[in-house]
C-alpha cells in the first residue's frame, strides 16, 4: 500500500500534480498509506502516456469510455472501491486487456466481439435492456478502439524523438 506522497515520490511529480489527476479523472481519493499497487499502476500509466505527448484530453475521454465499457459488462460489481483500477500492473496478452485500466477482457480487444450478459452482481434487473436505452456495449467498444488506436499512434510517434533524447541526455553527466 502506499500514500499520495509515495506515489508522488515514485512518479516523480509532486503530490499536487497527482490529486489533480485524481480529480480530473474522477479517482477515489484515501488517506495515508490506503492506495493499492494498482492505483499506482494507472497513474504511472497515465504519466508515461503524457510524458509521450498523449493529451489529459484524450486520456480522460478513453478513460471515460473504458469505465463505461466495464459497467456495461458489469465489472463494477465487485464491491472493490477501486474496481476501475483493480487489474492495473498485472501482465498478460497486451491484446487482450483495456489501455487504462489494464481490465483483461479475455479475448483480443480488437475481434470486435464481448461475451453480453455477465452481471456479477446480481442486482435488481433494470425494467429496460441497455441496448434499449441506447447503451450498446458493441458501439462503446468501437468507440473505445478509435480512442485507443489514436492515442497508440500519438505515443508511438513520440518513441523515436525519446529514444534520441535519452541517447543525447547521457552526454549530460
């Protein structure tokens, strides 16, 4: 477990930077040393994309997709405060799992297709499907492909000019 400035130390950003990431991407905030090894997963995650001039902008909106894609499929059911976050750090068939939230969804992201249905929580079913309220999980999954795809070309452009300036930066010591 660890606390905020553990984080901030470890990410090398100061405590301020990440409880504006907190807010911003809407992230369950603890007191002292209560933050899992996946909290830190995602906000590293998040600070490796930036550092590859990936936009807040258009993490916040994959984030936003990506949480919505796991409540459609009823992975928040898990009673876990930070259930969003709870596969963050774990490695596995990089095909297979979310870009934030590392969710693995147990077959390559992008075959286009979801097992529909999955509700763990067994809760009072709604009186209309999500499909007939307009959330159709195949379409919030297309969408989450475009953000992604996106947002992978933006950071691989970046790699390169990085790979030089790190090369370049050894002359500095």
């Amino acid at each position: 477990m660890h606390s905020l400035g553990d984080m901030a130390k470890a990410l090398n950003r100061p405590a301020v930077y990440l409880r504006g990431l907190q807010s911003r991407f809407d992230l369950a905030s603890f007191a002292g040393k209560a933050y899992p090894d996946a909290y830190l997963a995602f906000l590293r995650t998040v600070v490796h994309l930036r550092v590859l001039n990936v936009s807040e902008e258009s993490l916040r909106n994959l984030w936003d997709v990506e949480r919505k894609l796991l409540r459609l499929l009823h992975v928040d059911s898990t009673g876990s405060p930070t259930w969003y976050l709870d596969s963050c750090g774990r490695v596995g068939d990089t095909e297979r799992r979310l870009l934030l939230s590392n969710h693995d969804m147990g077959i390559p992201i992008d075959s286009r297709s979801v097992q529909l249905g999955l509700d763990f929580a067994g809760g009072v079913p709604e009186l209309f499907g999500s499909k007939e309220m307009g959330e159709d999980v195949l379409r919030v999954l297309g969408e989450y492909l475009r953000l992604a795809a996106r947002i992978r070309a933006e950071a691989a452009v970046e790699v390169s000019l990085l790979r030089s300036a790190i090369h370049w930066a050894a002359r500095l010591e």
